[in-house]
C-alpha cells in the first residue's frame, strides 16, 4: 500500500466527498435502484473484522455493505459469514469512509485505531458505532469529541450497562442502582469498589510477553496498517490479533479490556458524565515499557470527594459495592437499608434514555452513550494507564483536561504518532 502524507490523506478524505458534504439521512431512491430507505434499514461498513467485528454484523435495521481488515484471512471468514457477494472488501478503511452507500461506520479495530478512524469517518460524514475503550489516549479522546461535534455525526460507544444488561455481579441493571444513588438514601460522598468480591473480574491474563523472538509476517497480514500510528516493533504473533491487550502500544491488559464497561455505568450513576476525578493513586509493581503487567489497586477521587476503587488484588473480601455514611449496596442488590425497595419506591425513576442507534441516526438524536460521556469514562481508563506506566499518583484537572505538575503524565495524553498519521 503506498502510504499518504497527514495533508494528502485529510485531502483525499475531502476531495472524495463533493457532492456529499451535506449528507445526511435522505431516501435511498436518491442514489440508484436498489437501495432501501432508511426508513426500513441503514447500511454499515465494519472495519476490523476479527471476531469482535464479524460478531456484530446482524443488528437489526442495517445491512453490511462493506468490511475491511488488514488481515485477508479475517476478510476471508467475514466473507464466508456473510454470505453475500455484493458486500465490497477492502485493506484501507480510507476508501471505506468515502463510500455514498455507507451510513454507519462500525469500528471493531484494536484501540490504538479507534480515535484516528472514528475521527475520520465524522469528517467523511459518516455515523459510528466503535468499541470500547474509546480511545487510547486523553488527548486522541479530546480530538474526536472535537470531530463528531464539528461535522454534526451520531457517536455510539459499544458498551452498554449504563442502560440494559445486568451489571456483571450486581444481579440487577444499572437503572435501580442509579435510583438508589440518586435518591440520596446512602448519603454522599460515595465509594465504589470493584474488584472479584463485588462481581467483577479485572483480567489479569491480558498481559504482555517481554524479549519475544522476531517472526515472519504472515502473508495475508498488512502488519505496517496493522501498526498504523503506533511505534513500530518487530512482528511477533502474540503482538497482534486476540492477544494484542497485552501491549502498552495497542491496548492497556486487563484495565484497557474491561475498563470501560466497568466504569461506564459508575460515572453515570454518580452523576460524573461531565467530569472526571481530580486524582489517580497506584499501588502496582512497576510497570515494563512495553508489555502491560498486573497492578494491586488503582483509586480514583473526584473533587467532591466520591471514589472509585479499583482492587486487582481482592483485597477486601468484605467490601461493599457502593459505600455511603448512610448504608451499603452488595451485590445482588442488596444493603444495609432496611426495606431498601419499599423505600426506593417512593423516588422517581431515572431519566430515560435514547438507546436505539438506528433510531438516533434517523432522527438525529443523541445516542445514550455517546462522544461526550464515552470520553470521559474512556478517560478513566486512560488516567489509569498513564498512572500505571509511570508508576505515581497523579493530580488531574477535569476542565482542562491535563494533569498538574507532572510533564511526563502530559506528555502521554498525546502519545506520539508514527507518521504519516495524525489524529
């Protein structure tokens, strides 16, 4: 593949929109026979088709017209599923977003691409359904709010406990658990410890290898698109595909993997989807350059004073899920407060929320779990990663996003691109 400069791949991105800049949702009949309106389907290309992407092409009300991978083995197996010759194939996602037949960009890469491609496909003006973590960094973060917003896209982030599913070892959904925090019967600030003893496994089998023997590239894998913006390393299978976690470069082991499910639903329920803590402490062995090892105990406080306890270790076999000076809540729902449901009764229920993708990209409608708030849990995560990397606590400024007195923690909000990639 013959490479492009940042400049010439934002101008082959926009010289191949003309007429389609001001596309939005309009009736299929407009752009040739065959196509149906969106009012009965929406069309989706899936980038990165390993499992995760070839388990995620029969949503109900979209149609896959197109996959791409670097791997043509994984394009091979998403061809076999789907079982349909008209759906195009490709290697480079940036032919894929200049498609007019695509609507929704479905992103299933490593994380290391999430922020580059879902930046790309906003400008492209597509809509995007990516998987978690959001991105890998604050700052690629940052730059993708700034994209979605600027050209006016649908963001959806695939984790989804904040508003279906019961929430791993709570043995509920996140709906009662918000009634109950926001009914203020456990009293504030709160603490949240999640660790095995309150249901929720933290993964530590994602980590890295070190002092790997270098190995052929396998023919059907583009291994240099497959680096993309991360530094470049000698191949090596456990580097790529189901093991990739493992790598500070591509992913954050355990915490990178589940981090954001987890989370996820604690910063909604805390009422913290426009901010983020003002600190992150560490209690970990130190950390390889490279490969992503195991950690004791992260703790992330927010200025209010509420925490979010990370335990790797299960610690405190007795911990509650949700601590107040008020009462606790266990897993299986269950508390300290007396006749906890009769009292909750008398509280409103939760906001409702826009949890229907298909229905938020028709009526332009902000998905539940979107750009903003995605971010700001994704930035957790990425808290902790840099955290754990240079082995220290660190201050954090929520509105600016930056931490405080620590130039080496900033220096990772962006982490350095291999060229010619650019967020």
């Amino acid at each position: 593949m013959t490479k492009q400069t940042s400049n010439s791949r934002r101008s082959f991105i926009r010289n191949s929109l003309g007429a389609l800049a001001a596309f939005t949702i309009v009736p299929r009949h407009v752009l040739g026979r065959g196509y149906l309106a969106p009012s009965d389907q929406l069309t989706k290309a899936v980038i990165g088709t390993g499992s995760m992407g070839r388990g995620h092409f029969g949503y109900a009300g979209t149609r896959v017209v197109a996959v791409c991978d670097v791997d043509r083995s994984h394009l091979k197996l998403a061809m076999d599923q789907l079982k349909d010759k008209s759906v195009k194939t490709f290697t480079d996602y940036r032919e894929v977003i200049t498609l007019p037949e695509v609507d929704i960009v479905h992103i299933a890469t490593p994380p290391h691409w999430h922020g580059i491609i879902a930046a790309d496909a906003a400008r492209a003006g597509k809509d995007i359904w990516c998987e978690k973590p959001m991105t890998a960094t604050i700052g690629e973060g940052k730059r993708l709010v700034e994209a979605v917003q600027q050209h006016g896209r649908i963001f959806r982030l695939n984790t989804w406990f904040r508003f279906s599913d019961n929430f791993y070892g709570m043995g509920t959904t996140v709906k009662p658990i918000k009634k109950l925090v926001d009914s203020g019967l456990l009293g504030w600030p709160l603490k949240v410890t999640v660790s095995k003893h309150t249901g929720f496994d933290w993964k530590f089998y994602w980590v890295g290898k070190t002092n790997l023997p270098e190995m052929p590239v396998p023919a059907d894998l583009d291994y240099d698109m497959w680096l993309g913006p991360a530094p470049y390393k000698p191949y090596t299978q456990h580097r790529v595909h189901q093991t990739f976690r493992g790598y500070w470069d591509y992913d954050g082991g355990g915490l990178g993997d589940m981090g954001q499910h987890y989370l996820d639903p604690i910063q909604y329920f805390l009422g913290k989807d426009n901010t983020s803590p003002v600190k992150v402490e560490v209690d970990a062995p130190q950390q390889h350059p490279d490969a992503v090892g195991t950690w004791r105990r992260i703790i992330y406080t927010y200025a209010d004073g509420c925490q979010i306890i990370l335990d790797g270790e299960g610690k405190d076999e007795k911990a509650a899920y949700i601590e107040g000076p008020n009462g606790k809540l266990y897993p299986g729902f269950k508390s300290t407060i007396p006749d906890l449901e009769k009292k909750l009764a008398a509280f409103p229920d939760p906001l409702p929320q826009q949890t229907d993708f298909v229905e938020a990209v028709k009526l332009r409608r902000k998905f539940a779990l979107n750009e903003e708030n995605g971010h700001r849990s994704a930035t957790l995560v990425n808290m902790g990663k840099i955290a754990l990397q240079l082995n220290r606590n660190l201050q954090f400024d929520p509105v600016n996003q930056v931490f405080l007195n620590d130039e080496g923690a900033n220096n990772l909000i962006f982490q350095p691109m291999r060229g010619p990639w650019t967020i």
